[in-house]
C-alpha cells in the first residue's frame, strides 16, 4: 500500500478496510475489472468524511459504490479509492404524516420496500436487482424500474439528500419538505450524477398509500401500434390506477417461457402486461377491466384470478434478463423514445441491423407506458466477450434510429464508461459546457470517478 493510502488506513476502523475484496472491482457483467490501491467500507457519514478530507487534500480518485449491479461500469475504480456504501445500511425514520422514509445509501431496496410496508406505506421503486442494489446507487443512477409511469423515476421520489462532497464537507437537506423553492435545488444535480460530484450518504424518498386493490392483465397484440393504442385507451378509462404498462417482444416471451419452465398466456406477435392498482378495496376493478378489454376487441388476453396468477405472470416479464444469458453476451441498448415513435424506431432499425448483420438476433422488451426499452443484439458469429468487438457498430445502427426518432441513448441505467463517448450526439456543446463547468464546481481536482459519464 503506497505511504500516502497508509496514512488514510490508520484514520479509519480496521473493519472499515477490506483485504480481500476482488469481487467487487468487477461489474455484474464481468465486462469490466477495474483496480484500487484501497477498498474503503465505511461504518458512518463521518468516515466517509475522513476519507473525502484526505483524498481531496492528496488528489486521490475515489469511486463511490453501492450494491454493484450497474450495466455501464460506473462503479468500476481506475486506481485510488473504492468507497463501497454497503455499510451504511440503517432506515433511520420513517414519517407516515409526511410520507417519507428516511434511509442511508447503502440500504438495500428491498429491504426499504419492506420498512415501507411495515408502516403501511409504499415505496414504489421496482427493478430486477432490488433484492441487492442499493439506494445510494439507485439516486447516482437515476433508476425506474416498473413503476415509472404512475410515481416517476428515483429523481421524483427524492424529497432530501445528504451527501459529503469531495473536500469532507458535509452537505444534508433530509428534512421531509414537499416544496422548497429557496434556490437552485442541488439534490437534483445529485441524482443521476453516477458518483462524479459527490458521495450519497442518505435520502429522505416519498412514500405513497399501500394498493389494497391490484389487476393485472397479459395482453397479445398484432402490433406495437395496437399497443400504444391501448397504453391511450387503458390511461382515458382508468387513469392514476394505471402503475405498470410493459412491453414483451415474441423472442422475449419465447425464451423466458422456456427458462421459467412456463407457458405463454397468450399466442401473439407482441404483448403487453398491465397492472392497475388502487388505494381502496374494489371489488369490481378486474371485472371493468375485462369488460373494457373486450369492448375495444382486445380480446387476446388473461386476467390474473389470484395472487398466484399475478406473480407467474410477472416472471415472465421478470425472468427475461437472466432467460436471455442463454444466447450468449448481448450489445444492450437502454433506451428511451417518444412513445408514439416506438414502433417506428423498432421496425426501422430491426430491418438495418439484420441487413448489416446476418443472423442477428434481436430480444426486445421494456417500460412502454414511459417510452422506455430494452433492446439486446445477439451476434451468431460471437457468443463471448468478443461480441463486444462488434459493439461500435451495432450501436451506430441502433443510436442513428433511436436519434432519428427523438430518443436517447440511456433512459435508466447511465452513462458510465459504456456510453461516455456518445454524450456529445445526445447533448448538445452548451450542455456539455454546463456539465464540465458543475463537476469543476463541485470537484475541482477531478477526484470523483474519473473517466465516468462524462466525455474526455
């Protein structure tokens, strides 16, 4: 360890210094292995200060880390100090009168969803890896999930932030105030930031009533254009009920069918999955569900009888990432576009990717009722790591299309190291300025995630 990192060492707890930590240097795709002179597990916000105090005044990088499960390298280190989160994993209150909970950054999602729902309330972030992501990456990343289209991404169920910035100092806003209009709002340069201003430590987040009512309903349609004339149809007749509005492509069903040793609800091209939720008991919610389905001659569909149907229902949807690994690696695309061009973009780009590559094979699904997909490119002639060789080209193909149709290149995951370079054909040189001239305000000596989101 250089003399410098010793000096830091004896600052800290013993149990805050992780010797064997390999695990942790590499991204949950084992694309990226990154490397650390020191791996700092901090037990407390004043830690995390220490540490910051010393690494600004030594110029050390450090790369704040929550549960690792991020796609785009964001929390991979290129030497200094990782600063893993996970310790900081307490709920520090809960508000039933304000609705809000508030949380350290290294608190587990799922263990936050169930600290809500012991105090009757709902957190409504739902994403595959809640069971092991972390808060603090949650807000860095600005992630959304399932339940976008009804409470929003993590940067609308932020209410407060703490967080130490590069120096030590300690900034912390977690009083639960639903409006606060005294000055520019810094939590929200916070969110989304990946780590490259400042470290999270805490969140106050929104909490919202429990559902006592939930319907949810599997859909087959001829097209994605029939589907978004249902997302408008289903959104006039039912309104805020409408929580969820996923999109499955056939391949996608195929394959999670088959891992889920299930059976597909319905024969269709597309399909879509819905949920509508309520905060009262209903008795007739699935019935004017049906009912309307029906009327509008969307009749290719299963109506979920008990919680049972509901939850085989949702693995399929939910089991398509891991059903997918079977294909081999895939070029991922997170993506979102004005929903009205979905279809355009799918049929569009789909024809000039299978005309570039032969065979390719494409597993489409996503968040329709907010304009966000995921779309996978598997590659017949590379089934291994050496499919990234062809990365740069498959992504000009499908970045083109989505930038043709007013869509962005990242909608939930970020930016990271994966995407950086392609900020400058999505944001434009004033934007880019903006974003330089903030991350020099807030991190002067450049310390924070280096070479992260934003471009060189």
């Amino acid at each position: 360890m250089p003399a410098d990192l010793s000096e830091l060492a004896a600052l800290l707890h013993e149990d805050e210094i992780l010797r064997d930590a390999d695990a942790l240097l590499t991204d949950q795709r084992r694309r990226y292995t990154g490397k650390a002179a020191l791996v700092l597990r901090p037990q407390s916000t004043e830690s995390v200060q220490k540490i910051m105090r010393f690494c600004f005044a030594n110029r050390i990088p450090v790369t704040p880390q929550g549960g690792n499960t991020g796609l785009c390298g964001a929390a991979v280190p290129q030497g200094g100090v990782l600063l893993n989160l996970g310790r900081l994993n307490r709920i520090r209150s809960i508000s039933a009168a304000d609705n809000a909970v508030t949380v350290e950054a290294g608190c587990i999602l799922q263990n936050v969803q169930q600290a809500a729902a012991a105090a009757g309330r709902l957190f409504p972030l739902s994403l595959a890896s809640e069971g092991s992501c972390q808060i603090g990456g949650n807000i860095a990343c600005n992630a959304g999930g399932l339940n976008v289209l009804r409470y929003g991404t993590m940067r609308d169920l932020v209410l407060g932030i703490e967080a130490v910035l590069p120096d030590g100092e300690l900034v912390s806003q977690l009083v639960p105030l639903h409006k606060n209009t005294t000055g520019y709002d810094l939590r929200q340069l916070l969110i989304g930031s990946e780590g490259t201003l400042a470290v999270i430590t805490a969140a106050t987040l929104k909490l919202f009533p429990l559902p006592q009512t939930c319907e949810t309903a599997w859909v087959g349609v001829d097209s994605i254009d029939r589907a978004v004339g249902l997302l408008a149809l289903v959104q006039q007749r039912f309104g805020e009920r409408l929580t969820s509005f996923e999109l499955v492509g056939s391949r996608a069903l195929e394959l999670s069918a088959a891992y889920s040793r299930s059976t597909a609800p319905v024969s269709a091209p597309w399909h879509v999955l819905l949920e509508l939720a309520d905060a009262e008991p209903r008795d007739d919610l699935g019935g004017l569900l049906a009912e309307y389905l029906l009327q509008h001659g969307f009749d290719n569909s299963v109506l979920a009888q008990s919680a049972s149907e509901r939850q085989t229902l949702w693995t399929l949807r939910e089991n398509i990432s891991a059903a997918q690994r079977s294909l081999g690696v895939s070029i991922k695309h997170d993506i979102a576009l004005p929903i009205e061009r979905v279809a355009e973009f799918v049929g569009s780009c789909g024809a000039a990717l299978r005309q570039a590559f032969a065979g390719i094979d494409i597993v489409l699904f996503g968040h329709l009722g907010d304009g966000s997909l995921h779309y996978n490119t598997f590659l017949t002639a590379a089934t291994g790591n050496d499919a990234y060789a062809y990365e740069y080209a498959v992504n000009t193909v499908v970045y083109e299309h989505v930038l043709a149709c007013g869509g962005t290149i990242a909608a939930e995951h970020g930016v990271g190291i994966v995407k950086r370079h392609w900020l400058p054909r999505v944001r434009s040189a004033a934007e880019l300025r903006l974003m330089g001239a903030v991350k020099a305000a807030f991190d002067p000596h450049n310390i924070m995630n280096p070479g992260k989101l934003l471009p060189d």
